[in-house]
C-alpha cells in the first residue's frame, strides 16, 4: 500500500465568466521529495524563485510544462462554470474527488480566507478522514502547491480554449496523468 500527499489548487473562481478550475495533485509520498527537489531545480534552471501561474510569462510557463510532464504525479481536475460561488462549488467537487483512505496530507494554497479551510474540514469530517491531515501552505514554502498551481492554469486555458494552439499539445500529454476530470 502507498500513502499520498494531495494538493489543492484552483484557476479562475473569481472571475465573471468563463470557467473555473479545482485540481487535486496526488504524490505518493515515497515520490515527494524526488518530486519537490526536481521542480525546484526546473526552477532554478528557468531563473525563477517561485513559479505562479498569473506571474508567468508564456515562454516560462512553457518551459516549465515541458519539464514537468515527465515528473511522477497524478491529478484530478474538476471544471465549472462561472459565475461560481468557491464555498458551494469546492464543496460539491471535492466531495466527489477526495475518495482514498491513504492520505497522508493534504496541503492547499494559504491565501485563502477562513471559511476556504473549514469547508475542507467539514469533507474530511464527513468522509471520516482525520483533520490533522490538512494544512495551508504558502506557495512558495511548497513545490507540490506550485505544481498544482502550474496545473489549474494549464486545465483551465485548456477548457476556456485559451491559447489553444500552444497549450493543447501539454494538455494531451498530461492526460495520461489525469485520474478523473468533472465538468
């Protein structure tokens, strides 16, 4: 049996229109460090401290893509469409998404405000997951939150059609990541 570490990012909750992405990054935990240490060296490759999909250039977004796709990770991506309200859209998503008993932890991005984390508490809660298991991170203190950063932007380009010349080719090779996708 292998334990994993999952961490939550989203792409575009706020905006009026268009869509809004959820995605759930799993690593096994045996892979994470070999996983955080290869991303921060694509990192530091790049000539960047911290990757953020909103602060990106393409060209870097890009290289980074290419390297990534090679690393060991899976991922769910749940896709909704705006107007959304985040608190009922999260909890209606990751209800369905989070279904495995050998979570180690779980880590989400944390600039979110309160009501973000206790609604992720009441799923674990009601799932019978332990609440210890949950933390909010800042995204540049983990790669794992930078990564599912770096994924939500990528999805949501994907399923808004934006830049769809350039991103279509990453999104069919990180397809074969993909454990599940609702839209």
């Amino acid at each position: 049996m292998f334990f994993m570490l999952i961490f939550i990012d989203e792409s575009g909750i706020h905006r009026p229109v268009g869509k809004s992405t959820f995605v759930l990054v799993y690593v096994e935990i045996e892979n994470y460090n070999k996983l955080s240490s290869a991303f921060i060296e694509i990192e530091k490759e790049l000539g960047i401290k911290y990757f953020h999909w909103a602060e990106t250039v393409w060209a870097i977004k890009e290289k980074l893509i290419q390297k990534i796709l090679d690393l060991d990770f899976n991922l769910k991506i749940a896709v909704i469409e705006n107007p959304v309200n985040p608190s009922l859209e999260m909890e209606r998503v990751l209800t369905h998404m989070i279904v495995e008993r050998n979570i180690v932890k779980i880590l989400i991005d944390g600039k979110k405000p309160k009501w973000y984390e206790k609604k992720i508490k009441k799923i674990l809660r009601d799932k019978m997951i332990t609440i210890k298991k949950l933390k909010t991170v800042k995204d540049e203190s983990e790669a794992g939150i930078r990564l599912a950063d770096l994924l939500a932007g990528l999805a949501r380009w994907h399923f808004e059609n934006i830049k769809k010349d350039k991103i279509e080719k990453y999104y069919q090779r990180l397809k074969s990541k993909i454990l599940v996708v609702i839209e």
